[in-house]
C-alpha cells in the first residue's frame, strides 16, 4: 500500500469553498490531483483545476495554504493522503467553474456540509474556517 500525493485548488466565494464531486465516488473533493511526471505540487493544481472544473489558473500565482494528511477516501484501509492546498485566483475572473471530464457535480460548501467530504477535505473545511475564509 502506498500513500496517494495530491494537489488541489482551494476556491473562496462568498464565505463558501468550490467542491467537485467525481461520477465513481460519493464525496466531495477539490478541485484537484497528483502530480504528473515532473510537474510541481502547483502546477498539477492548476492543471487538474482546467481538467476538472474549466478554470484556468497562472501555476505561479498559487500559494500554499495547507498540506493536509488524512485518511484516503476510496483507497484500502491505512492508506493516507498527503493533500497540498493552494489558493489563487482565475486567470480571468468573469469564469464560472463547471463540471468537466470525470466530474459529476460540484459545489459551494460551508463548514456546515462537512459530513458530505472526504477525510482530507473535512479538515480542510476546519482550517478555512480557522482562517475566517468560509463559515
């Protein structure tokens, strides 16, 4: 068993974060993935966040927020994830995030929907809120 290593784009609106959900799965998640061959922890951020949600993203106009390590949802028992967050900006900030490619449905969450996420994400939601970012 191997421990999953990913990274993911946390997006602030109006007190509540962009969660997506994919088809085979049934919690919420990110904006995000692991990294390719070579590709920083921001550029898979960014890359995973057109994939995913269409949104374009500068790489180097991310910053870290947290790295989160929990429990993998989905995976075998003790696997763990490591997730590194960051927040950026769209490179253009008329987009509006849709579901693309292997994503189902996405979200806006408050700490409040919580028990709908991923281990990782829950706590995720607990350092946004720590952070005055979400409610």
């Amino acid at each position: 068993m191997s421990d999953v290593v990913a990274a993911a784009w946390v997006h602030v609106r109006k007190r509540r974060v962009l969660v997506v959900r994919a088809f085979d799965s049934d919690a919420f998640y990110l904006p995000g993935g692991k990294p390719e061959e070579g590709e920083t922890d921001a550029e898979a951020a960014a890359r995973e966040a057109e994939e995913e949600v269409g949104v374009a993203l500068a790489a180097d106009g991310l910053r870290h927020f947290r790295t989160i390590n929990a429990p993998a949802h989905n995976r075998p028992p003790g696997t763990q994830v490591r997730l590194v967050c960051f927040l950026g900006e769209p490179a253009s900030p008329d987009i509006s995030p849709a579901p693309a490619n292997e994503i189902a449905e996405l979200a806006w969450f408050t700490s409040a929907d919580a028990p709908r996420c991923a281990p990782a994400i829950r706590l995720l939601l607990t350092e946004l809120v720590t952070a005055d970012l979400i409610d």
